[in-house]
C-alpha cells in the first residue's frame, strides 16, 4: 500500500512540469439552432428546441 502511495506521488511530482492551463469542459450543440450544453453523458442526444442531433463543439 505504501510503495502505491509513494509511486504515485512520484508520478504525480514528475507530471507537475506538463500542466499547461486549467481544465475546460466539453460542449455539444446544434448546428440548426445554435444552442450549446455541456458534455455531461456518453451520447449526446438530440436538440431540446428543433430536434436536430447534436454535434462536438470545437474548443475556440
């Protein structure tokens, strides 16, 4: 448990150097009416207002 413990504050000290930024969440949206939400799922469904089948935004 301890050696556990100990490589993974290691790995975690060796990865501190490749943090670049915060965390950003994920967006889906239609592409017919504009709306966007947040990925919360593993599908992303269709469009509350025009039923369209939601896309991935990109990250801008």
């Amino acid at each position: 448990m301890f050696e556990s413990i100990v490589g993974a504050s290691e790995a975690h000290r060796q990865s501190a150097h490749h943090t670049v930024g915060s965390l950003r969440m994920a967006l889906k949206g239609c592409p017919e009416c504009g709306t966007s939400q947040m990925i919360a799922s593993p599908s992303l469904g269709t469009c509350d207002d025009c039923g369209a089948s939601l896309v991935v935004l990109p990250r801008e």
